[in-house]
C-alpha cells in the first residue's frame, strides 16, 4: 500500500549524531542532521545567572551561513509534506518520549542556564511532553471539508470545492528565555507535525537548554534538513533570519519591543506573536480574600515574575483593599528567596540589566510615594520580593512590564475605575476577576480589551490545548495546540469541475 514519502529513506543520516551535539562544552548547531560549528569560529558564552559560571559556548551563526540553514529546510520541506501525517506524529511521541526519560538531565540544564528553580523546571519539562503528545495527536485530526456549489444562488451541483489544510512551507521559530523547552516545543511540534520545516533560533540564555531539545527530536527520528538549529544573538542576525525570502510563517514569543520590530521587518509574512503582558488582577468587594491573595502570590512571584502572564498588578475596590494587603503581605514575606538549585521560590533574574529595570521601577515608585510594604533589596540580579500599596497610575509600575518580583495594588474607587486602568494599558494579553458574583465576573470580563480573563484564578496559559490570545502590544493570532497547527497551516481549495 502505496504510503506517501519513504520516510525510511529520509532518515538514512539520523543515526550519526547522537553523541557530538557539544564537545565538552561548546555546544554546536544543527545543520541537515548534523552538529555543525560556524565556520567563523564565533561563539557567545553562557553563563549561569545564579552563580556565574560558565555553562557553555554556543555557536553565532553568521548571516551567510544562516542562507544554508535556510536553503536546507526549504528543499527538504517537500518531502517531509509527503510524509504520512501519523508517520509524522510517531516521530513527535517519540520525541516526547525520549524527552521525558530526559527530564532530570534537560531540568538541571534549566536550574544552571536560567535559574528556575528545579521544581518549576521539571514541570517545565513535563508539561511539555504532554503537550507534544497531544500535538501528535492534534496533528491528525486536522481535518479539510468539501462545499458543493448548488447551495449559492444560481449554481447546480457542477462544482465541489475540497478544501485541505497544507503546511506553509519554512517556519522560523523564535523563543524566549523564560520558556527554552515549552515555549520552543509549543512552536516545533505543530510546526512539524503539519509538514512544515523548521529554522529554529532559541533564546541565547536559554540556547544550551533548547539544544537539548533539539538532540531530542534528532534521537526521535526527524529526518535530516527538516529542523534546523541556528544559535546567535537575536539582535545581529535576528532581523535578517525574519526578512528572509525563504521563511514563510513565523513564530515569536517574546517581549513586545522586539516583536513590532519583527512585524515590520517581516513583510507579508504569517506570524504568531505572543508577546509582552501586564495583566491585572481585579478584585471586587464580595471577593474571597483568602483565595484571591493566594492565586495572586503565585500568579506574581512564581518564577521571580518572569512569566508573560505574571499578576503585574492588582486593582482593587477601596473597601476590601485593607483585607487584601493583610492577606497577601505574609504570603510574600512566606517566599523563600535564594538558589533555583535549594528550590527556592525567588531566584536571580535573568541578568543585571534586567534587575536594573526592575530597581528602576521600584525606584520610581518609591520617589513618587507608593507604599513600600516589603522588599526593595537587592543582591546583584536576586531581586528581594517587593510588594507596595498606594501605587497610583502616576507611576511606572503601573502601566510598565518589570518582568520580575514587584507587585503594585492600585486601590480604586469602582469597578469601572478598574476597568478603565486595565484598558489603559497598551498591553492586552489577560485579567483576573475576584468576585462570588458570576454575573458581575461576566459583565466585567465582557468589557476588558484582554486575550483571556480568568475568573476566580490567577492569570496564566494552559492547559496548553487552551486558545492562549495576546491583543494590542501583546501579540498577534492565537496560540494554542489546535490554534498553533491552524496558524502554521493553510486553506487550499481543489474544485472539481463537474462536466
Ligand atoms: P526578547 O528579548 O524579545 O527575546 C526573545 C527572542 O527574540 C530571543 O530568542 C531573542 O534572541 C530574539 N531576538 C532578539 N532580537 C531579535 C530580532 N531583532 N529579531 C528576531 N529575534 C530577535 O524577550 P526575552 O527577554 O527572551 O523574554 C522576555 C519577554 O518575552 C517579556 O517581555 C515577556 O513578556 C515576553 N514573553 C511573552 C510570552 C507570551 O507567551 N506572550 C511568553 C514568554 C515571554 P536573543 O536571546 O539572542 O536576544
Ligand atoms: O511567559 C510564559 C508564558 O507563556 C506563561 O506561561 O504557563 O507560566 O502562564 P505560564
């Protein structure tokens, strides 16, 4: 039984590499099924955020050399389209299976290169095989429809219109640091289960973590050309990969700043950006105050706040504000801050710059009266959790993305207020409402310019089968395993011509 492209044959070079994806810690690229090293030599150094030592070299791909990672994927995207798609999906189970016999190793990567504690990164890494095998899964229930003609005015039954979904060709995945395994898997596995081939540029902290990944869907089998890594600095070859005539689709996660530059580089391009957020937790006066403040403690500070969907800030109804701020004042001082390795709950930040940013905020604050409740201390990158009462919308803190462990409570005086400040913002990714009143959750939800409003939860993305929106300066299009397949997909109309 005839079964599409000999997947066989495509794997022919699979084998070869397994053991030389780094020689001692210089980390290498993947090019056409093999590990291959710039021919310039360049590398950029990784280095671990919480004790600053070196983790590894990764490659820095120059533009010319970026052409042959390009060019590979592209001729090597046909075949892989022929490729039965369940054939396809085996290979991304596989994957996941070898992900998750893995786990402990890529999870201490994560502990090293971006400091998440160890806990968060096994759940990293676990929710990310569940959602590769789910993708497979996904992958073969995207389903075509045919429409017959004699349902418009004026037509017989001459013409059927059978309408396929076809992969878009190329698709340039682009990842952020904070999510090296889950944010790059939530754009390969569809990407590759639908038939598209893939140029994959990884988070440079966060690169080594990626690489991992990457070796994994290697010992899974994806034959040589499809998936393709490419490690550099986002800012020296970044624009160049985006422009590329080559690349057909691409899928960003990252912060905001870059995505609008990425949008008007990329021309007539898809894309899927899922960028920046600064979502706010609503809190009405029925709200139940215990449950409220648990679900923004964690919804804030997990992670240090370097999470897209991190509560960035609280507003709620003046009369239960008191309540609020006893409540969540102890759930903080509760936090444990120190090495991601001792799980801790508050771990150096990605980068002094990034601390910086934060002092920064939490400087302004303070200069223009917020109520410092706990916090503003600081060890180089490990930010102390900073919790402030009072902030107005004066302030920074109120409309900027800290992207770390501060959080402001806006008191206000209606719930319009508070929905006027959430829309103020430019971001639009989600909101939390906190109130026993569903019908008052569902009038307040109705009216915030968000992706998603979580009632009576903190703000996050998932389950990952979840449509997961950002709207104004926090992306463009829908993620989400079924959305993410129908993003990277296309419509194709083959009419039949009835004589
Ligand atoms: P970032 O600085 O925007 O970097 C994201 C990715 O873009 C990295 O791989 C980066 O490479 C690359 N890049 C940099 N310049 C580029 C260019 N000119 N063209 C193409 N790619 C380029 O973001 P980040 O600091 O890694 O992540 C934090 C931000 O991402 C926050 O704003 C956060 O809200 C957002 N985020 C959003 C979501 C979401 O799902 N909505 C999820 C996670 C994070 P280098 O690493 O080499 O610079
Ligand atoms: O910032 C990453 C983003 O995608 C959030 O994911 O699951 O932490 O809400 P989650």
């Amino acid at each position: 039984m005839a079964t599409g492209f000999p997947l066989a044959a495509l794997r022919k070079r699979g084998k070869m590499f397994e053991c030389i994806f780094n020689e001692s810690s210089i980390y290498k690229c993947l090019l056409n099924g093999d590990w291959v090293e710039s021919k310039l030599k360049k590398r950029d150094k990784i280095y671990s955020p919480s004790d600053g030592e070196l983790v590894g070299e990764v490659q820095s791909i120059s533009k010319e050399e970026a052409d042959v990672f390009i060019e590979t994927a592209k001729s090597a995207q046909i075949a892989w389209a022929g490729v039965p798609v369940n054939e396809r999906a085996k290979i991304i189970h596989q994957a996941a299976d070898i992900l998750d016999k893995e786990k402990e190793v890529v999870a201490d990567i994560l502990v090293k290169e971006i400091a998440k504690n160890k806990k968060s990164a096994l759940s990293e890494v676990a929710r990310t095989v569940d959602f590769m095998h789910f993708t497979a899964e996904e992958g073969k229930r995207s389903v075509g429809e045919s429409i017959r003609s004699d349902a418009f005015p004026g037509f017989g039954k001459g013409k059927v219109s059978i309408v396929n979904r076809v992969p878009l060709g190329v698709i340039l995945a682009i990842s952020p640091f904070n999510y090296p395994i889950n944010l790059s898997a939530s754009k390969l596995a569809p990407a590759l289960v639908a038939g598209n081939s893939v140029v994959f540029k990884p988070p440079t902290q966060g690169a080594i973590s990626a690489l991992y990944l990457a070796r994994v869907f290697c010992k899974a089998g994806i034959p040589a050309g499809v998936f393709n890594v490419i490690t550099g600095q986002g800012r020296e070859i970044g624009d160049y990969l985006v422009s590329h005539p080559l690349i057909n689709m691409i899928a960003f996660t990252g912060s905001s700043k870059v995505g609008r530059n990425l949008a008007q580089k990329a021309g007539m391009k898809p894309l899927l950006l899922e960028l920046g957020g600064k979502d706010a937790a609503i809190v009405l006066e029925d709200a139940d105050i215990e449950t409220t403040a648990k679900n923004i403690v964690s919804g804030a500070f997990s992670y240090s706040g370097q999470r897209c969907t991190a509560v960035k800030r609280v507003l709620v109804l003046e009369p239960v504000a008191d309540q609020l701020v006893k409540a969540i004042l102890p759930l903080v001082k509760k936090l444990k801050v120190g090495n991601p390795e001792d799980d801790a709950d508050i771990t150096p930040l990605i980068n002094d710059k990034a601390a910086d940013f934060v002092q920064e905020l939490i400087d302004d604050a303070i200069s223009k009266g917020a109520k410092l409740l706990l916090g503003n201390k600081r060890e180089k990158n490990l930010m102390h959790p900073t919790l402030f009462d009072q902030v107005s919308v004066q302030m920074r803190l109120a409309w900027e993305e800290p992207f770390g462990p501060v959080l402001p409570i806006i008191r206000v005086k209606t719930v319009d207020e508070a929905i006027t400040i959430a829309n103020q913002s430019e971001y639009g990714l989600q909101s939390s409402i906190f109130t026993k009143n569903i019908d008052a959750a569902f009038r307040v939800a109705s009216q915030l310019d968000v992706g998603t409003v979580q009632i009576n939860g903190k703000t996050e993305r998932g389950p990952d089968h979840f449509p997961f929106i950002g709207v104004k300066s926090s992306g463009l299009g829908t993620q989400g395993i079924r959305y993410s397949i129908e993003a990277m997909t296309r419509s194709k109309a083959t009419v039949l011509n009835l004589q």
